[in-house]
C-alpha cells in the first residue's frame, strides 16, 4: 500500500503529522505494509490534509482528515466519508492548466530521482544547449512577465544582465512572499524546490551570473529548511557548483533567511537586506540588473518568475505563449483565500474572470454569506464589490479597473466586513511596516490612520474624505516604491466601491 | 533557552558564520535562536568582530520585527493579523484572548509563561485563522482552538 500525507505547511498546520503517524501505528496493528511518501500539496487547502492511495485507477483521496479517520482507510477506503474520489478528477484541480504546478504534490520533493523522472532538468539541458542568448530569446519569447506584481518582462531584464560587463553577477530570487492571500511560492519550494534550484541555474547561464541567493522569509521555517537540502542534495548530484551538468558554467547558491519585514518584498530593500543593512529602499535608477547586489549586475525574479522557467525551456517558449490572453502570456498561479469555501492554489491560463474564480471554482464563503469584496493582489492590493467580478484576469484588465494582479492573492470577504475599517488597516500596515525612506509612506501613513479613525468617528466625514484623497494621491506620487505607492488602492477602492461604510452619522457637536 | 549572555558563545556563532558575503544578519538569527533575544553586550561584541559600527547593529537589530532585545516568555505565540484571517474573524479570536490573559500585542504574562505577538501572514492563508506556537504553525483556529492552545502552553 503506498500512501501519500503532505508534509506542506498548510497540511501540518492541519494535523498532517499526526495523521501519518496514526497511519503507520494502524498499518502495524494490522499487519500492513504501508509505504507512507510525504508529498507537497496539491492546493486544495479545504481538504488539507488531503490523505492519497495509490490504486490502478489512480491517487484516490480522503481528506480533511483526522486522526479518527484513519481506520476507516484500511476497512473499505470505498465507503469512506472522506473520500473525494479520484484526486485529479476533482473539479477544482480538472480545471487547472498546471505548468509550473505540475509537479507540486505529486512528488516527493526532496527525491531527485522522482523530480527527474517528471520532467525535471529537461529545462537546464536544453538551456545548456541554447547557450545564455539563446536562452534569454526564448524567455523573452515565452513573454513571461515577472510574477512578484510589477509584471516586467523577464526575458529583457535577463538580455541585460547578459549584456553587462561584470567580474561577477548574481540571481537572487525574491521568495519574501509577504502578501496576505498568498502563499504559491512556499507551496513550490515546499512541494517541488527542484523546480528553483533548475529556474535559478538556469538564469545563471543566461546571464553568466554564478552565486544565487534565495530571499525566504522567516515566517516559512519549513521552506527553509526543504529549499536547504534541496540545494544540498542538487550540490551533491554535481547538478549545483562548477561545471553544472557536465558543461561548461558553474552556478551554486544559497538560502538567506528573511528578518520579519514586509517591505524586503521589494526588490531594491530586499538587496539592501542580503547585504545585511536595514532592508531600505533604494532611489531607480540605476536598475539593479546593472548596480544590484554589491553593487554588481544582478537578475532579481520573484520566485514564481524562476520556478516557470524549467517548463518554458523544456516545452518551449511557443508552447507556453499559447495560453493567456492579449500581453498576458501563459498561466498565472491564483491564490483563493480568506473567507471562502474552496480555498486553494489555482493555476490557469490568463483571461479566467473574477467570478468564474469566487464563484464557480471557490463556491463562495465559507461562511454561507453573501461575498461582499474581493481584495486582489495582497495588501496593496484594491477591493473589488462582485459589481467588477466580469474582471478578466489580466494585468492590464486589472489596471482599467484601477486594480492589480500583484502576486496573484485573491482575499474574500463576506458582508459582514467593514470596508471603512479594512481602508484604515491598509493605512496601518503601510505604517508598520514602512521602511521610513521616504516621507510620504513614513508619514503619510500614520496621517492616514487618523483621518480615517475621524471618519470612522463621524466628525467631519466629507471634508476628511476629501483629505484622505489627496494624501492618497500625494502617497501614489510621491512614493519611493510600491509599499507607500500603492496602499492607496485598497483605500481609495474601499471608498469607492463602499462608500455607504464612510458615512457614519454625524457626531454631535459636543455638549456644553 | 538560557539567557545569560557567554561571549564564547556568541564568537563562535560569529566565527561559523564570517565566510558569508555579508554575516550580519545569519549572526544575528543565530544569536537570538541561542539567547532568546540579542542583548547590548552581545550588539557591541558583534559590532566589534565585524567591523562595523554599534550604530549600524543596533540599526539593523531595531529594523527588523523579528529581533528582540529584551527575553520574551517561555512560549512565543504568533496570531496572524493580516487581511485573510480577518476575513474569518481572527481580530476578535485575538482580542479576547488579550483580554483574558490582561496583555497588549507583545506582551508577556506575569508569571513569564506566554508572550503573544501580531505576525502579518504565515502563508496559511487558505486555512485562516492562523498563528505559530513556538515555531509549530496551526490552521483553522477557531476561538475555542486558540484559547486551547494558548492554555496548552505551559
């Protein structure tokens, strides 16, 4: 009997743990020869952890499982009431076009043999093969745009690393996946770290660059410790280090571990943090791809950007340019979070709208109630009322309606949210976590935690709405980077959108 | 965790850690995980092996929300605070919980138990609630999951 428990963050946030344990105790107690393999997730957190047996018709899953389940798995597995069926013929995975997924919780992550055997290190000999333009031509040709949110082609920013003149030039990979509502980047190098060790090796050789660093955050101890003995592991099969894979370049790299701060999500602080200062934000230009880390020529993607590259290389830039819609190429990861039925990683091809996501693959709340605001892209993100949910997922579909994809979060929220309070917490994350380089994020931020806390009070609700705008409007202009820039969407759509949770009645004037 | 500061101690953790391109950070990681927190003596020994300023430690120490100065309680409860697990209720969940035990974000109780901090996303966005006890993340916590855990914590 082979059994599949994820060993993901989520499932054992979960009772994975517990689960296997309580299943190899009752395979011994009846004899069984259980062989229990620890896979990634397959992203559909509602029914994590999501129990998997091998039968001749395919994985067939139980979940979410406890402890009191377990049994019940040897008796008549048919019969049991946490059966799901057949795990790939669940609606919600059926309809998915897994390419960078597609190894996620099926595998064993840290088994190289398994990673190969599905394809892995077909990307990375075909790069080898292509040398570092060929490979850049083919990336650009993909039109893969960064997946962190800026949505800049990968391809270019890699054509001019390569074309930098440097002693030394680096990858680093932006894994400080700090958005609320996501969680795809911790889910790949959980369930599949191979997949970045291969995307980053690769970006190397494109761009000659030769140390990697993976920027992980702290708040995700078992993504460090799997995305550590991958890269171990990848080292000892001489597939990290000089003369990878038996060709001419040498590429190894390593994990650094995050400090507790949002704003190390954007790119320049980030740098600042691997060079162990105070994780600022720095002034652009100069680009980092030509003054990065230390100072020298550096490829910065965001996790998802360089876990997509292995399938691009192996199937080639026509094939994954096929999907998506208009200057949105190929398939986005989409995180579905919150207050919602099905929440879950769901990768598709661009184009997908809002409300086939919240309504048909997520079922609505969780709670029963009505969906009132969807908050995409994570905190910087704006709300969007159900009255948008036509919203192609699209980058520039998202901007004409003055949203962003950002990371690919999607947070749902049912009608018992506060809008005029979800507005004031945007206000004060920005506050909290604000690198203080700039001074219309460091004070523009508090400034606006006591306007809307005077809205929110009812004392002078217009004339305080009206100032709320144009410091939104000072903090979209005048900001250094996207942490000040853009916490003005979440507020100004959440006065938009919602305007009735602003208008508070009047408070008296004080009595004498 | 003993919280008396050994300078042997912290030179070693400096002396695994300076083949590193830049070593300030991993050390300060590696001297919290062994003290519980990073105190001046150990700041002003940093500073010194590194050659950098007191300034520029106590900088990068004050920045990060992750560092401490000052020892925490015996057990570390991080409740997420970030919009997903709003959107099930942890704002409320958390505020009874600090209530019960008479404490503010970052406080620790009386009796040196339990110190409960805000943290902004785990990942565990699909399963919200969430929060970490002492570097074990849990899912799904409910009001009555949470005060279990937090009474669980002895």
């Amino acid at each position: 009997m082979r059994i599949y428990v994820p060993c993901d963050a989520a499932a054992l946030a979960t009772g994975a743990d517990k689960v296997a344990a309580a299943i190899v105790a009752e395979a011994g107690r009846r004899g069984v020869e259980a062989q229990i393999v620890r896979n990634g997730s397959r992203g559909m957190f509602w029914l994590e952890p999501l129990v998997e047996i091998v039968t001749p018709q395919g994985r067939t899953g139980f979940g979410p499982m406890t402890v009191a389940d377990v049994p019940g798995l040897f008796d008549a597995p048919g019969q049991h009431p946490k059966a799901v069926g057949l795990v790939e013929e669940i609606p919600f995975f059926a309809k998915q076009q897994r390419l960078t997924f597609a190894r996620c919780g099926v595998i064993d992550p840290l088994d190289l043999g398994d990673y190969i055997a599905y394809g892995g290190y077909a990307g990375l000999a075909q790069a080898i093969k292509l040398g570092p333009a060929g490979i850049c031509a083919e990336v650009k040709d993909s039109g893969l745009r960064g997946r962190g949110g800026a949505g800049f082609p990968t391809g270019i920013k890699w054509e001019t690393v390569r074309t930098a003149q440097a002693d030394q030039k680096y990858v680093v990979c932006n894994a400080d996946e700090g958005d609320s509502g996501t969680f795809a980047d911790r889910l790949m190098m959980e369930g599949d770290p191979f997949s970045l060790v291969e995307g980053m090796t690769i970006a190397g050789i494109a761009t000659g660059a030769t140390r990697g660093y993976v920027y992980i955050r702290s708040e995700y101890p078992h993504s460090i410790r799997t995305m550590n003995k991958a890269i171990a592991r990848a080292r000892q099969a001489k597939l990290l280090g000089a003369n990878v894979m038996e060709s001419s370049h040498d590429f190894d790299m390593e994990v650094f571990v995050g400090a507790g701060a949002y704003v190390c999500g954007e790119e320049t602080a980030l740098l600042d943090s691997l060079e162990g200062k105070r994780g600022q934000v720095r002034a652009k230009p100069p680009l980092p791809a030509l003054v990065g880390l230390f100072g020298k020529p550096t490829v910065i993607n965001n996790a998802i950007s360089l876990l997509t590259i292995p399938v691009i290389l192996e199937k080639g830039a026509k094939y994954y340019a096929e999907f998506g819609m208009g200057r949105s190429r190929g398939t986005m990861p989409v995180q579905i979070a919150g207050n919602v039925k099905r929440g879950g990683l769901f990768e598709a091809a661009f184009g997908i709208t809002l409300g086939e996501i919240i309504n048909d693959i997520a079922g609505g709340t969780a709670s029963g109630r009505p969906v009132r605001a969807v908050q995409a892209g994570g905190p910087l993100g704006a709300y969007f009322p159900p009255s948008l949910f036509d919203t192609e997922y699209d980058y520039e579909a998202f901007t004409k309606r003055n949203g962003l994809i950002g990371h690919g979060g999607l947070v749902v929220f049912d009608d018992s949210v506060d809008m005029a309070k979800m507005a004031r917490f945007a206000m004060e994350f920005c506050a909290h976590e604000s690198c203080g380089k700039c001074t219309p994020c460091r004070i523009g931020s508090t400034r606006g935690v006591e306007v809307i806390d005077k809205i929110i009070a009812g004392i002078e609700p217009e004339k305080n709405l009206s100032l709320v705008e144009d410091l939104c409007e000072t903090m979209k202009l005048g900001s250094l980077c996207a942490l000040g820039g853009f916490t003005p969407y979440p507020v100004m759509s959440a006065i938009t959108h919602f305007p009735e949770d602003f208008q508070k009645p009047a408070m008296p004037l004080a009595a004498e | 965790m003993n919280n008396d500061f050994k300078p042997e101690l912290v030179e070693a953790i400096i002396d695994a850690n300076l083949g590193l391109e830049r070593p300030l950070l991993p050390v300060l990681h590696a001297i919290q995980e062994e003290f519980g927190f990073i105190s001046e003596d150990a700041m002003r020994l940093v500073a010194n092996r590194l050659n950098i300023t007191r300034a520029e430690v106590y900088g990068v120490v004050s920045f990060y929300h992750d560092y401490r100065t000052k020892p925490a309680g015996r057990h570390v409860l991080k409740l997420c605070r970030a919009e997903a697990c709003q959107s099930m209720g942890s704002e409320a969940n958390a505020a009874a919980l600090l209530t019960r035990l008479g404490l503010d974000w970052g406080g620790t109780t009386e009796d040196g138990r339990l110190t409960v901090e805000p943290v902004y996303c785990l990942g565990l966005c699909a399963c919200a609630p969430s929060a970490m006890l002492d570097g074990e993340l849990h899912g799904r916590l409910d009001a009555a999951g949470l005060e279990f855990l937090a009474q669980e914590a002895a």
